[in-house]
C-alpha cells in the first residue's frame, strides 16, 4: 500500500516525466491504450474528411438497412473501413 505523505498530487499514485514527446505518446498508449499524433491538417482538411466520413457512415447505414438498426447494436456512430468506401482515406 502506497504512504499517503509519498502522494504528490490528489489521487495520482503513478506519474511518469518526459518532455520527449515520443515518451509522451508511448506513455499514453500504455496508460490509454491509444495516442494522438498530430497530422498537420488545416481546419479546412478537416472539415472535408469529417464530411467524407460522414458520407461514408450513411451509406453504410443505408446498405445495413437504415441509422436504426446500426443503433440496435450500439454501432450507430462507428463507420468501418472507411477507405473501402472512399480512397481518401488511403
């Protein structure tokens, strides 16, 4: 059991430092499981790839018979593969 007088912060039992942002994101895939990598999109970029995505779920939830049935199975905001559907996504 951790000695309260060796927490340093509220409810933080485990802390890693690194300012090497390499560390930081292997870091964050042990602890979360993912990492966010910044791409260099412009916010326009972005916009059009939501859109696209957006596209891509419709059409995928029309082949699987309508947003409704997607839900059914807790699937109603999850597009798979999307370059499949759509080469930008290569």
């Amino acid at each position: 059991m951790t000695n309260p007088s060796d927490v340093r912060s509220y409810g933080v039992l485990e802390q890693e430092g690194s300012g090497d942002p390499l560390a930081i994101h292997i870091e964050s895939i042990r602890l979360a499981g993912y990492t966010v990598v910044p791409g260099g999109f412009t916010s326009d970029r972005l916009a059009e790839l939501g859109s696209r995505l957006d596209a891509v779920l419709a059409r995928q939830a029309a082949e699987f018979g309508g947003p409704e049935r997607l839900a059914l199975i807790c699937d109603a905001l999850t597009a798979r593969c999307p370059p499949a559907y759509d080469e930008t996504f290569l």
